[in-house]
C-alpha cells in the first residue's frame, strides 16, 4: 500500500471552558482507498506514534484513538509506561 497519500487528522475534544483538551487522532485514507478498520487504526498508531510523534500530532495534549474489536484483543506493540503519562489516565 502506498502511504504517501495517507493522511492522520485530529478532531479537537473541549472541555466545559470551550479549551481544547484532547484530540481524537482519526485516519485519513485516500479517496480510492477501500476501507479496513484494523488497518486505519495500524495507521494512526504509525503515523502518530513513529512518523509524527505522539506529542506532535496531539499538540501535548491527551490524545484518544478509535480501536476496532480485534485491536482490543491484541494489545498494541508498545507498553503504556512507553506512552507518556500526560497521554493516558490511569
């Protein structure tokens, strides 16, 4: 597959003070792309974690990332003490 043309958005998440909070990192695929869940959201792990940068692409801020059911079952290839604190609550 391609990746030059993949595309990793960020939907802004506010608190009650209209403040941006978080962001939702979402998975932009090219128009002809057609659609797997688990690859979209492989892609927003790359592509914010390993392209971006974690604190880039969620601008130091908490980020959230839509999992499908089988990324649920399998945990993600890193450990959470990997992932700084400011990004998850425990």
């Amino acid at each position: 597959m391609d990746t030059t043309n993949i595309l990793l958005a960020r939907q802004p998440i506010y608190d009650r003070e209209l403040k941006v909070a978080a962001y939702e990192l979402l998975f932009r695929p090219p128009a002809d792309w057609k659609w797997d869940g688990d690859l979209a959201t492989s892609q927003v792990i790359v592509n914010a974690f390993a392209d971006l940068g974690i604190e880039q692409a969620a601008d130091n801020k908490r980020a959230f990332i839509n999992f499908t059911r089988q990324w649920l079952l399998s945990p993600p290839p890193f450990e959470p003490h990997c992932v700084p604190s400011k990004f998850w609550k425990a």
